[in-house]
C-alpha cells in the first residue's frame, strides 16, 4: 500500500507540472477576480454537469444548445471559452487516466452499459 500512495503523489505531482493543470489555474486566477463572472461560469458549468449527468435530459443536444443560447453573451468572451476548454482539457486528462487504471487492473465496470 506505501508503494501506491507513493505513486499517487508522484502522480498528483505530475499532473500539477502539466501544461492542461497549469493554464487552467492561470486562467482560473483571472476568472476569479471577476466574482459576478465567476458566479455566471459556475453556474454554467453547474447545468452543464447537470446536462451531461443526470441522464433524464431526452434530447441533450437541445439541452446543450438552450444552455449555450442563455448564456450566449457570457460564451463570447474569449476568456470564458479559453478558461471551459481548459478545463475540459484537464478533465479529459484526468478520466484517460482513471479509464487506463481500469482497464489496465481489469475492474469489472460492466454494469455502467446498461
């Protein structure tokens, strides 16, 4: 078990030293300095979680596009769409990770499908 705590530092560290970690904090910093800003892109990506994992929502794509068409003005800002990609970014960095541990161990993940 040290071994794996050990690794999981390691790999904690690394990805704090990434480029995807590091422009996200960058960009996280400025958002924050904007609180109204800060309050409109969380509750952005609070519906859009919401959107992406509630699983009652029948036609996503629409869900998306609502979404995206009320918060139209916010998304023209080159910085909000600069700060979602990098986050989206970091979180498709941090799920390959998590799926080639899965698969890796062959943990049995099956019952997620149906």
């Amino acid at each position: 078990m040290q071994r794996i705590e050990q690794l999981k530092l390691e790999l904690s560290k690394a990805i704090k030293e990434s480029p995807e970690y590091i422009e996200y904090k960058r960009l996280e910093a400025i958002i924050d300095k904007d609180p109204n800003l800060k309050r409109s892109i969380d509750e952005f990506r609070r519906q859009n979680f919401d959107i992406q994992n509630s699983g009652k929502v029948d036609d996503i794509f629409a869900a998306q596009e609502d979404l995206n068409n009320r918060y139209a003005d916010m998304r023209r800002q080159n910085m909000v769409n600069r700060y979602l990609l990098s986050e989206v970014c970091l979180c498709r960095m941090v799920q390959d990770i998590c799926r080639t541990v899965v698969e890796t161990i062959e943990f049995d993940v099956d019952f997620l499908n149906n």
